[in-house]
C-alpha cells in the first residue's frame, strides 16, 4: 500500500489529528532550531540582526497565542484534502518517481509565491487589513511571527494546495514538502537576520530582508521567498 492509499484510508479525526501535530511540530522546531541558527551565526560574526530594537511587551506571548490559533486552522484544516480525495474531486498518484516529485515540488513552490502574494495584496486591501492586522503588531520579527494570524488569514493562505489537486494528480510525498518548506521558507523570512548582506535585495538570497522592509514599510514586498510577483506586479520595496 502506497502512502497516499494510507492516508485516503485514515478517518477524518485521525487526518485532523495528523495535521495538529505536523503544524504543531513545524511550527516548533522552526522557531527554535532558527532562533538557535542566527545566534550561533551573530556570535561568529556571518550576516548581521536586521533590527536591534527590544521587542515589544507581551510580543512573544501574543505570537504564542496567536500561532496556536493558526495551527488548529492549518492542522484541522488537513480534512479538506483528504475531503477532496475521498470525493474523487482530486487523486493521489502512487506511481510518482523521484524526478517527478522533485518536479512537482519545485511547480508547488512557485505556485506557492504566486498565491501567497494574491492573498497578501489582498490582506492590504481596506476590506481585509483588519484581519492581517495582528500579524503587523510584529514589527520586529521574530521567528515564532512565523504563524501569527488571525484566523482568517490563516484561511487564506491555508489553502494553497487546494486548486494543484484538483488540476493534477499529486504525489503524496509532493504535496505533504509544500508545508515543511513554506514553514521553513516563512521562518527564515520572519527571522530579523540577514544571512547575505552582500547580495542584493532582489536577490533569492535576501527573502529575509524583503520581509523585514515588508514589516517596517508594508506598502509593497508582497510577495513570499522569490521576488518575481513583485518585480511583476510592481510592489518591489528596496532599501
């Protein structure tokens, strides 16, 4: 039995279950395995902290909370593709090798960039602002900021591999990276270091910088770890 049958084959408490605590497992591990990264980094001098500020009172508490918030919209929400699968609206294909899924990683990410930056523009619109507010409250980033949304907004940007499923038939394996590296793309991001200072700041390098002037100047940098949607689209912020 493939992994994909397997997991067509779990019930939905036990997707849900699954879920809560892959995103509750990611969501750990990249907030402490980061915040271990750029202090070892800083000690041997390699890229420098973005801002210096203190954080604001209650800054991490208020992170903590809200990402729990977040998690139980992501973890739960891994019922909708399991729904779609058992609908027969979207198929896991169990034949996939390692190029294809290597292959469909790679069009997922993209995919990825694309939706996050529609959604984002979208959450800077008078009628959505009020939802991505709380996750502006994080001026100087950290990476427990990562998942700090409002629910809606986790809604949002939580259902980026739906519309891939039902045009293409997906490796499980393929579906399942687009979590652990947007995860790990959004915790680098949010970590208020900057790891290359010498390439510039359209540069794939520098996602972590775009961000951080997406923070401290949110009209523009929309877009998630590449810079395309943005030099497309216009909303590019440099320094």
């Amino acid at each position: 039995m493939s992994t994909g049958e397997a997991f067509a084959q779990l019930s939905a408490w036990q997707v849900m279950a699954w879920g809560l605590a892959l995103f509750g497992g990611l969501y750990l591990a990249g907030g402490w395995g980061m915040g271990w990264l750029t202090r070892s980094l800083a000690r041997r001098g390699i890229g420098r902290v973005l801002d210096q500020r203190p954080l604001k009172p209650d800054q991490l508490r208020r992170e903590w909370r809200q990402s729990f918030h977040s998690i139980l919209v992501f973890g739960l929400g891994m019922v909708v593709p399991w729904g779609f699968v058992q609908l027969g609206w979207a198929r896991l294909n169990p034949d996939a090798g390692g190029w294809l899924i290597a292959a469909e990683i790679a069009v997922l990410l993209v995919w990825n960039d694309v939706h996050f930056w529609i959604n984002h523009r979208l959450l800077h619109t008078r009628w959505f602002k009020r939802f991505h507010g709380d996750h502006h409250r994080s001026v100087v980033t950290t990476p427990w900021s990562t998942y700090s949304f409002h629910p809606v907004e986790a809604l949002m940007l939580g259902n980026v591999i739906l519309l891939p499923m039902v045009l293409h038939d997906f490796s499980f394996w393929s579906l399942a990276a687009v979590p652990a590296l947007s995860l790990a793309l959004n915790v680098i991001g949010h970590s208020n270091y900057d790891f290359f200072p010498q390439v510039p700041d359209q540069h794939p390098l520098a996602a972590s910088r775009r961000h951080h002037l997406h923070h401290a100047r949110p009209a523009g940098n929309y877009g998630f770890a590449l810079a395309f949607m943005d030099r497309l689209m216009r909303t590019s912020v440099v320094r």
